[in-house]
C-alpha cells in the first residue's frame, strides 16, 4: 500500500526540496471551474474567447498554485503543514496538454513557530518558467505516516457529448438534401451552414432571398456555393419547401426564422402536404448531464391532447427514432402523475391500454411499461422504493407525456434548470422536419439536423436536384 508521510521540522534542512509532475487537461479546467465558481469565460468559454485565448490563458492561480498547495500538504513539509501566506509571480501561461514540474524548496528555517520559507516553481517542459515565488507555513512537529488516500474519480459531462455522436452517426449517413425555411436570421442561417459544413446536409435556402443574402452579408457568412429557392415570404417558403420534397428535390426540411404552426400547416394540407396515415408528433432529444442515456420526450409541440389512437403513433415514432439512432429496443415510459392505473386520471388508463397494445403486437419495437410517475421513470432506486419491478422503470430512453403542456415544461425545466440540450424532430410525415428553436444553440441546430439525417436514411431519402 501507497503511504503519505511528512517530514517534521526538526528533520528538515535548507535545501531539501520535493517535486510533482501533471499534465493540464481540458477536464482540470472544467472541474476547476466547476469546483471553484470560476468560469471566467476567457478560461472555459471557446465561442467567448479566440482559440488560442482558450488555449493559453487558464488562471495560473487557480491550477498551478493548487499544484503548489499539493506538495506542500502531501510531500514537503507533508501533512500536518500550515500554508500561511504565498507571494508567487505568473511569468508564462500553461496551455492544456503541457507538462509542468512543480517544485519546493525549503529556503529558510525559523525555530521561532517551527517557520518555513520555501521558495516554489512550475517549470513547463520547455523550460520555460510558468510561475514563481514563495510561501511560508509551518512545518509539522509530530511524525505522520498513513495510507495514501486515492482521489475519487469525478467525471464532467460536456454538454452536448451525446449530440456529438448523432453528428458522427449522421456523417456515415449524410449527406442529404435539406430544404432550410425562410433562414432570415443568424442562428438559423449559421445552423444550417455549420450542418453542412459538419458533413450532414446539402442546404437549400428557401425565402427571400434578399434578405437571406442580408442575414449572411450581417453575420460574415458565405452562401457562394448555396442553392437558394426564392419565395416573397415566411408562409410562401414553407409552402414552396413542401413543394420541394414533393418532387424529390429534398428529402427533409429544416425550420427557419418562422412559427412552428407556419411550417406544419403545408406540410399537413390532405391535397398538398406530406400527410402519411401516420399521426404526425414532435420529439425533443435531450443530452441531460444527470442521466446515463439521450432522453427522449414525446410529444411536446404538436399534439395538444392527443387521443389513445394519437398517443399509438407518438409511441411508434419514437420507437422509429430510437431505432435510426442505434437504440434497437428502446425503453418507453408512459408518464402520468401515478404508477398505479387509477380510473379518475384518463392518462393513466390510456397508459395500460398502450401497454396492451404493445402485448397484442399493435405496437411493435420497443419495450413499453406505464403509467409511471417520473421519477419511477428515470430513477431505479424510486422505482425500487415504490416496489416496481419493470424493464423500463428507472431505465426509460423514451418519455411520452400526456399531454403538450407537461412536456413542453418538463423539456425546458431539464434545459434551463439540469443544464440539458435539446434537439427537435417532427416524425410521422412523408420526411423528417428538424423542428429548432429561437433560442436553440448551434449544437442543437446542428443535432436536429442529425436527427433528421438519420431518419431519412433510414427512410432510403437524399434529395435529388434539377437536372
């Protein structure tokens, strides 16, 4: 076994000095954030600072002075020692992925209050002096000598690291032909370019042109080597962009700068649209830090009450997704406010009748268990408590709300208060939509895009243009 042992004043002698070696991580950074409150962005915020900012400047203070304190309490003077002031210089950043050598020497011995001076350094690879200076403690006067304690293992979850695998996953099956709606703003132009530029999507513009070439001239983006599909306005670009994946021309379509209810209006017109017999339903994948898997809530845009024969193909479409995304027998939860099958809640008996379905073959591909309250859904020790004995229980890759309202605010509580990202999809038409959002960031733009190019490769869609 590894001990720690501390060498007591008396033993001490000018001169003797102890050492440690680490390598700066981009994980030290976000744990020291994350641990210590500073999230200065200059430190941890690459879309804040330029690239070699992010690279270079990382608060000496902060992770060489831990390094500093580290050899002080656990080599020389060791445990026991007494940090009391330090006064220490920060010559040259220390950039992630460099090597520095943390080094203390004892400079002075004062028997008065067993007192050290001890000259300290971070010396990077190079050989370049990263930090310099001095502290003074007091030295241990008793001998410790015990186990050396491992640290725990602490993981940060990067957000966003599971929408970084649908992007892998959908550059095997991309790229596709994207009609992108009336993409008159920044955020959905640079969604929409930064998809393509990831290797997912072929775009093609559709609106105003004018004002796309404006949005792109405004936020310095490049549309040389675009396809835009003129039309005068919002409403006339969605109802062109239907026209587009009627003929082939693309194979999914991407909200702009426009209203949900303007993009699904043409695309659910029973002469002109993209009707299938399927119900059509939105599906927000969330990258939730907290939880082990994508969460999938269903449905929290579209469908308002949806009816058990509604609730049927919410289900079935997201058991489709599930399957484009790799998940091949996906846990569905069926939320209610209960677990229990209880007559005066209507959700919960159209939960058992769905779990009925499911027995009888209507509804085929994933496993289904419900009603489950949330927390039975996503929590193995709450579904233990309450004596659930289920497949899906505490496991759920697929929650299906009861209702548009419940899962419009459980989606943006785990956004705004777990620190999820969500991406958009709407299923159940002739081709994918990726449904985003005003405030969605590039990350999720580009996911919903993934989403979308899974499933119409899925579906055998790419998108033909003119010829």
């Amino acid at each position: 076994m590894n001990y720690i042992e501390n060498r007591t004043f008396e033993e001490l002698q000018v001169g003797d000095e102890a050492s440690v070696e680490r390598t700066l991580t981009d994980k030290d950074i976000r744990l020291f954030a994350a641990l210590t409150g500073d999230v200065n962005p200059l430190h941890v915020d690459k879309e804040f600072a330029q690239d070699w900012i992010f690279q270079k400047i990382i608060a000496h203070g902060m992770w060489g002075g831990s390094l500093i304190s580290s050899v002080l309490g656990t080599q020389l003077p060791g445990p026991g020692t007494i940090y009391l002031s330090q006064n220490l210089e920060f010559r040259n950043p220390i950039a992630a992925g460099e090597k520095v050598r943390t080094t203390v020497r004892v400079a002075e011995k004062h028997d008065e209050g067993h007192r050290l001076v001890v000259d300290c350094e971070c010396r990077k690879a190079n050989g370049e002096i990263a930090i310099t200076g001095q502290a003074r403690v007091i030295a241990p006067t008793k001998k410790v000598r015990r186990p050396r304690v491992g640290s725990s293992s602490v993981e940060l979850h990067k957000a966003g690291a599971r929408f970084e695998v649908l992007i892998d996953l959908a550059k095997e099956a991309g790229p596709v032909r994207m009609a992108v709606i009336h993409p008159v703003d920044e955020a959905s132009l640079k969604g929409a370019l930064e998809a393509r530029d990831r290797g997912l999507i072929e775009p093609v513009l559709v609106g105003p042109e004018s004002k796309i070439r404006e949005a792109a001239e405004t936020s310095e983006l490049n549309l040389s080597e675009v396809e835009i599909v003129p039309a005068p306005h919002s409403h006339a670009a969605a109802k062109t962009a239907v026209d587009l994946a009627r003929n082939g021309r693309v194979a999914s379509l991407m909200k702009g700068a426009l209203h949900t209810d303007e993009v699904l209006t043409p695309v659910l017109d029973s002469e002109s649209g993209l009707r299938t017999e399927r119900r059509v339903s939105h599906i927000f994948a969330m990258d939730v830090p907290s939880y082990e898997r994508l969460l999938m809530i269903t449905d929290a845009a579209v469908n308002v009450s949806p009816d058990l024969d509604d609730l049927a193909d919410i289900v079935r479409n997201a058991i489709e997704l599930s399957h484009a995304i790799g998940v091949p027998e996906p846990a569905v939860a069926l939320l209610s406010a209960v677990e229990t099958v209880t007559p005066s809640i209507p959700s919960t008996l159209n939960s058992a009748a769905l779990c009925k379905m499911a027995d009888r073959g209507q509804i085929t591909g994933g496993l289904l268990d419900g009603p489950l309250a949330f927390d039975n859904a996503i929590s193995e020790r709450a579904a233990k408590i309450k004596g659930i004995k289920s497949k899906v229980a505490g496991r759920a890759d697929v929650l299906v709300v009861p209702d548009l309202v419940s899962g419009n605010l459980l989606a943006k509580q785990l956004d705004y208060l777990a620190g999820a990202e969500g991406a958009g999809i709407v299923l159940g038409a002739r081709m994918p939509i990726a449904l985003t959002s005003r405030a969605d960031t590039a990350l999720e733009r580009v996911a919903s895009a993934a989403l979308a190019v899974l499933m119409a490769a899925e579906s055998g869609l790419s998108g033909e243009p003119n010829t």
